[in-house]
C-alpha cells in the first residue's frame, strides 16, 4: 500500500463563509460545492485530497440568469436570494448539481461529464427547497425537499420533471413551524439502507441541531431523531446541515456548517462511525478542535482560498463580482483594477462591478492603493466591509476637491449611509485599509489611512458594528468598489491588493 501521509487541521475546518456544503468524492479527490447567492461568479466547488485542506476548483456559471435584478438594474437586486444549498450528485459518467434560486423561483438543474466543467444548465419543473438529488441503484431519479416536511418526488428519466405515477410522499414531517422545522435535506443509500440527514432548531431556544431519519425501503417508514447536538464551545451556536462522505479505506465523515456571526457559516470536519446501522457523528458527541485524515495524495499542494493581488494576469480564483458585472466597465490585469462607471446610483449595494472576498475568522486586514485621478464630481470609490449594515472608508470628489471619507450604514439607516470623518488629501492616490475583527463575536471593522508610511485609524475610535443580517444572508466581504452620483463617466483604479491575518501596527 502506498505511503499517506496524515494531515489535520483546526475547526472550523474552513474558517470562512462557505455555507451549505455537500460533499462527493472520486477516486482520491474530495468536491465540496456552497452556496454563493448572488455572487459571480457563482455555484463555487471547492476541491482536496484530505478533507481538510481545501482550494478553488471551479465555478458552475459566470452568470445564473441575466436579469435587471441580477444585474442590479435601477433599483433592482438579489441580495438575500439568488442560489441556495446545491446537491451535488453522480450518476455513471455524469455529474448532477441542483439548486433552487429565490429571486427567479425556479429549481436549476447542471449538468457535466468533467467536474471542471462546462457545465449545462436545465431546469426541473417545480420548486424544491434545499433540496437532495438522489439516484437509487435501479437507475431511478428522485428529489428530497422541503421545510418542516421533507418530501420525496420521483422525476423523469431526463430529469425536467416530477415521473407522473412517480413516488411522492413525506418522509419526515417535523409537526411544528413555532420554530425551524427540518431542512437542509441531504439523501443517501448506504449499505442498502436510505437515510435523509436534516437540519432544524431545539424548540426552547435557537440553536442546530442534526436530525438522522432511515427506511430499508422508499415506501416504508423513516424513523431516527436528533444524532448531533454541539456547539464547539462557540457561544451556543450549534453545528448541523451538510453533507457525509466516506474515504477510500471506508472511514466516514460528517461536513456540516456552523453560524459564526458577522464572517458567515463556516463548514464544520466531524469524524462519523455506524452503530446498529445509525450514524454516530462525533467525539463522545462532540465536535473535535482538531481533526486528522489521511491526505490521499502525498505531496499536493493546497492553493489558499484567500489572498493578495497585483492585479496581473488573469483573474484570481478567490474573487468573485457582487451580482453580474458589466464587463464592458472593467479592467483587470496590467497592474490594476479599473471600474468605469457607467450609470448613477445612490448606494454602493447598487453599484455595478464591486470585486469581493471572503473574510477570514477570527480576523484579517486588507489594503488597497486607490487611483482617484479620474474621479469626477459625485464619484466616490472604496475599500468597503460589506453587508446590509456595510461601512467603508473612500476617496470622493466634490466641487473639483479629492477628500478620503469613511461612512458608514446602521441597521435600517438611510441607503447612503451616514459620513463619520472627512479628511482632505493633498494628491489622487491613497492607501486604505480595513481591519475585521471577529473573534468571539465581537464583530467590529476599523478603517484605516495610510500617511507617510504608518497607518491612521480613522473615525476618531469609530469601530463599525458589524452584523450578519438575513437581508444579505452572507458573512462579510472585503469589496472594491466605485460608482457615480451625479453622472456616468468617471472611474477609478485599485492597485496593490493585500491581504493579512494580523492587525497593523498604527500611530
């Protein structure tokens, strides 16, 4: 047998916003697909060799449906909606991924002989909730769905539509909507039992928790209740929803997710045993801090899921657009990121062409040289913390004068935000920067100027109070951005992009 070196690693075992996971291995890779919402482009997988250690593979579609809300046409968007917790399934030679999409209502059906790609969009008529593809060994084809009830629905054999005759029926009914019912369904055969994993809430108190229900048949009874119940001593916040997968030599783990506030929902490495033909998900019932697998190819090397950026080359894998840019208004390579501005609009969540990362738990820094030489009067362009309650520290042009502002939006605040500090700049160019700081949930961003080498806090102490908000139902993301207020024209240039997990020294 050959050599397989061991790796391990910390959980959250990806600490960054990578919700939803589902998880299917071949041979000796690991696919994980998550949810992106509405950003491109989107429907990320990741891949590994150990489970543990994860990069960028690919992206299902650069754009899901060309609409004026994915767009951000006029007043239109997705936040909140676009696509939601994928299945990602094989049958034979070919590869299945389905989702639904909350702004267009309807379920998407991709399709690929390569992982890698391309991949062929349908649709499956109907609409099916955080939904399980699932293909027994007779080559039948169902979907498992649902919220509170968890249905089974038999499709077609070119899986467009639920088989007339077909199966149809509960499996699970949760018998309550006082609080989360069950969802997040995940389906599977294993050792020729059916088993749907579920997520839903204790009823005393918000927290996850993970339910297992089995049958020997698909007309026959499922039966089980809650097999995980942990919050990694995290503030209560439980860990369920996700996918299990086996390894090579037959070991079994359990991918889950868990809320970490203003970052997002990060996936969760749990190792899992069988007893008595149910699973047993854990260490004495709990989430391990560290957790090790053998790393099925010796010598691979992991590309990170974050990072700096010159701005050269092609794009790099780590940067996804908030909703679908128009590519006919940037730029990227030679050195910089450009954003022309192409329309007015009286918010950043409007603007086309804003370029996002993830951020990192429990904190990271970002910096960026911003070129506002080509600011007109209106424009404004940034370094942004971005969610519903976004804050962000720009270079705007008023009246012919360049000045840095930071500004900052509060829950239910005016759409533009509320200005914290103005500072007027002598040039066109400056350095900004941003600090995340998310451990235990505290959830600030701090905004930084860079002069004459050393960073200044600005805001006079100002910590914006992030704050993870079911409106965007995303973690934060550090964003580059730009737009007009006043007239289409102008444009402004990012150059240097770095990325840090330390907080910089300043006087």
């Amino acid at each position: 047998m050959p050599y397989r070196p061991f790796a391990s690693g910390t959980n959250p075992i990806i600490p960054m916003d990578f919700p939803d996971p589902d998880i299917l291995r071949v041979g000796d890779a690991y696919y994980m697909v998550s949810t992106t919402m509405y950003f491109m482009p989107g429907c990320v997988i990741l891949r590994s060799h150990d489970l543990i250690h994860w990069e960028f593979f690919t992206h299902v579609y650069d754009m899901l449906e060309n609409t004026p809300a994915q767009r951000l046409e006029g007043n239109a968007n997705a936040y909140g909606k676009g696509m939601w917790a994928a299945s990602l399934r094989r049958r034979g030679d070919t590869f299945y991924i389905s989702f639904v999409a909350y702004d267009t209502h309807k379920t998407y059906l991709y399709s690929a002989s390569d992982m890698k790609g391309p991949w062929k969009r349908n649709e499956i008529e109907g609409f099916y909730h955080d939904s399980s593809l699932f293909f027994d060994d007779d080559g039948r084809a169902y979907i498992v769905y649902g919220g509170t009830q968890i249905h089974i629905t038999e499709l077609n054999d070119d899986l467009t539509s639920p088989r007339p005759g077909g199966l149809d029926r509960i499996i699970a009914d949760s018998g309550t909507s006082d609080y989360l019912g069950f969802e997040g369904s995940h389906f599977y055969k294993i050792n020729g039992r059916y088993y749907l994993f579920v997520i839903h809430s204790r009823k005393d108190r918000w927290k996850r928790v993970e339910s297992c229900y089995t049958s020997t048949t698909l007309v026959g009874e499922f039966t089980g209740g809650v097999v995980f119940e942990d919050d990694l001593g995290f503030l209560d916040q439980g860990v369920a929803q996700g996918g299990v997968v086996d390894t090579p030599d037959g070991r079994w783990f359990c991918y889950l997710f868990q809320d970490r506030g203003a970052a997002g929902r990060m996936p969760v490495l749990i190792p899992m045993t069988w007893e008595d033909g149910m699973p047993v998900i854990g260490e004495n019932g709990k989430v391990p801090a560290m957790v090790t697998n053998r790393c099925e190819r010796p010598g691979w090397v992991c590309a990170p899921l974050y990072g700096s950026d010159d701005f050269r080359g092609e794009m790099k894998p780590f940067w996804e657009w908030n909703h679908i840019p128009d590519r006919s208004l940037l730029s990227y390579g030679s050195g910089r990121y450009t954003i022309h501005f192409g329309k007015t609009c009286e918010s950043l969540t409007q603007a086309a062409n804003t370029l996002t990362q993830r951020t990192l738990y429990p904190g990271c820094f970002a910096a960026v040289t911003l070129d506002g030489s080509q600011l007109r009067d209106g424009d404004i362009a940034g370094l942004c913390a971005l969610q519903d309650r976004w804050a962000f520290a720009g270079l705007a042009r008023e009246a012919g004068e360049l000045f840095v502002t930071l500004r900052a939006r509060n829950e239910n605040g005016p759409a533009d935000g509320v200005e914290v500090e103005r500072i007027p700049v002598p040039g066109d160019r400056v350095r900004l920067g941003v600090w995340f700081d998310f451990e235990c949930m505290k959830d600030k961003a701090t905004f930084y100027l860079q002069q004459n080498g050393a960073w200044r806090e600005l805001g006079q102490g100002y910590r914006h109070q992030m704050t993870y908000l079911l409106t965007h139902f995303t973690g934060y993301r550090i964003a580059l951005f730009g737009f007009a207020r006043e007239g289409a024209g102008g444009s402004a240039a990012f150059e240097d992009f770095v990325y840090e997990t330390e907080k910089p020294a300043c006087y």
